[in-house]
C-alpha cells in the first residue's frame, strides 16, 4: 500500500516529519531516539526542505510506504498568525540552492560532537531557523536540533488524518510524470558549484547570497550571467510544457486525473496564483536594482524570465478554470484578458 498527503488538510507552515525505511533514516532515528529522520515544510501546494540542497517539490511526488512513519504538525492557534506564517514561507524560500551540512550529518551519525555551520542547512535547522525567525523558538537551539526536538516543541500540536491511499493515478503522476522541479534544482546546484569554482572565496551557497554579491560587485554581472546560461535555468519553463503537457491542454488535464481532477484544478489555480504574485514582486524588485545599482543584461534576463514564468501560469489557470467550468463548478473568468 501506498500513501501520499492529503493537502486538503495541510496549512501554509505545516511541518512535516517523516521516518523513511533506509539505512541512514534508521540511523538518525537510532542516534536522535525518534520515529522520524526528515523534516520538512508545507507552502501552498508545494513542501521546500534541506535534501541535498534546500528544494522545493511538489507533495504529490512524496509517496509513503506502509511501514514509514508521517506526522504533521501545526502552530498551535494561539500561535497561528498569517501575516507571520507568509514571512516565514518567504524567509525559508531564501534558502533554496543552500548546500546541506554534510559533515554536521556525519558526525552526528558517528556520535560525535556537531559542530553547526551557518553557511549550511540540516533539514530540522532549516525548519527552527525559519521559525526563529518570526520570533518562534521553536527549540532551544536550532543549530543542534532534530526532527523529534521539533515533533517535541511546545509551540506545536499533530493535526491527525493528513495521508490518503494513493491512487494509481497518484502514483503514475509521482513515478513517470517528469519532475521539472528537480531539474530546476538539478540546474541550479550545477550553476552555484560553477560560482564557487569562479568565485571560491565567497562561498556562495544560495540565490540570495548571489544577490547581494551581484549588488556588491556589479561588474562581476556579465559573468555570473554567462555561467548561468550554461544551465537549463532559463529555459525550465519551457521543459514544464514540454514534459507536463496536461497542464495546458483540458482535456489531457481531464484524462490524467479523472475523478480527481476538480481537486487538482483547484490546487493548480491557488498555486499559479502565488507563482504570479511571488514573480511579480521579484520584477519589482530587479527594476528596483536597476535603478539604484545599475541597469546590468542579469537583471534584464531575470526580469524576462519571470514574466515567462508569469504568462506559462496563467496559461495553466486558464486551463485549470475550463476543467473546472466543464465540471459545472465555475464560470470562466480571466482578470488579465477584461
């Protein structure tokens, strides 16, 4: 049997912790005296987490086993605050290419001390860090915590019933549908371990720390872009149409998810939604830089890409919004086409 989460019972700021059944899980389970090995957290439609580097994935694509362990937990309510929880979804979003600490996990592993190390994320530090950051300590220290140390904090309570049997349908989408994310993310740890190559000396383990070495040195743009295109980066967006072709077409939409497929419109027209409006703040932000740092071909090229990025997700609302109005839920009405 097979499991996957059920989103319809998840919140933004969900923390989802995991025993997966693999030798290293049941070594961190042995070390941390615990059921679960992973953490991660629940975004609109999407989990982000430290694996190799801090990801984001899709929660459709994570399949559980029966004899794995899954536990969510949720701010308790008189904890729970939107405001903050969306900080806290943009603060954790910050990190995504940040490389893993792989020597605090081997050490941990052997017994020995950790010693923790800023420029790195551990999937549990990741989790407490971004808490932290909105003034909820989550656990005493988040450089050495571990899944059970979150799983124990006061702060939190487990919201019960949060998997489903997986259908076939679930696990044909998580099994053979392409995961462009993980291209995504395929392309950028390529790009930022070309950066270090370039640059060793600044140690740049994510996107935000390449922002503000771009804004500290301007004329290093011309470069940094170049190592960028040799990467897919630019052009994922364009492989997601390709590979996830049902995404824009009704009734191939319609076909891949039958019974289901009102639930997955849905869920792709509350995603695309957040997609546009996190895209159009980072063209704000860029035209922003080229005004006060410099009108750089980066900043051009990362302002086309977004706006490709924004016009491929109304394109999928457009088609999200027809399945559903075929299914008699919805009138079709499209804000940007008045």
């Amino acid at each position: 049997m097979r499991y996957v989460l059920d989103v319809k019972s998840l919140l933004p700021g969900d923390i989802i912790l995991v025993g997966y059944n693999d030798k290293n899980s049941r070594t961190i389970q042995q070390r941390t005296n615990s059921k679960y090995s992973h953490a991660m957290l629940y975004w609109y439609g999407s989990i982000i987490h430290a694996s190799d580097i801090v990801i984001t994935k899709n929660p459709s694509r994570e399949l559980f086993k029966e004899d794995e362990n899954v536990c969510v937990l949720r701010l308790k309510d008189e904890h729970w605050n939107s405001i903050a929880i969306q900080e806290l979804i943009n603060y954790a979003r910050s990190f995504v290419g940040t490389y893993y600490d792989y020597d605090a996990l081997f050490a941990m592993k052997r017994g020995e001390e950790v010693v923790p190390n800023e420029n790195r994320q551990m999937c549990s530090k990741f989790i407490a860090q971004c808490y932290e950051h909105v003034c909820l300590d989550l656990v005493d220290d988040y450089n050495l915590c571990s899944p059970e140390d979150i799983r124990n904090s006061s702060f939190l309570r487990e919201i019960p019933n949060c998997l489903r049997e997986a259908t076939q349908d679930d696990i044909d989408f998580a099994e053979k549908i392409k995961d462009v994310t993980k291209e995504q993310h395929k392309a950028i740890k390529s790009f930022i371990e070309s950066l270090n190559m370039q640059y060793p000396q600044e140690d740049i383990v994510s996107l935000k720390q390449l922002e503000r070495f771009i804004e500290d040195n301007p004329n290093e743009g011309d470069c940094v872009l170049g190592l960028l295109k040799k990467t897919d980066y630019f052009d994922l967006w364009k492989i997601e149409k390709k590979y996830c072709s049902f995404l824009y077409d009704v009734d191939a939409f319609k076909e891949m998810w039958k019974k289901n497929a009102g639930c997955q419109a849905r869920a792709v027209i509350n995603d695309c939604k957040r997609i546009i409006e996190e895209k159009q703040g980072d063209i704000q932000v860029y035209k922003a830089k080229q005004l006060t740092i410099g009108d750089l071909e980066y900043y051009r090229q990362m302002i086309v890409l977004r706006e490709n990025i924004i016009e491929a997700a109304k394109e999928r609302i457009e088609v999200a919004t027809k399945v559903l109005a075929d299914l008699g839920v919805v009138k079709i009405k499209f804000p940007w086409c008045q």
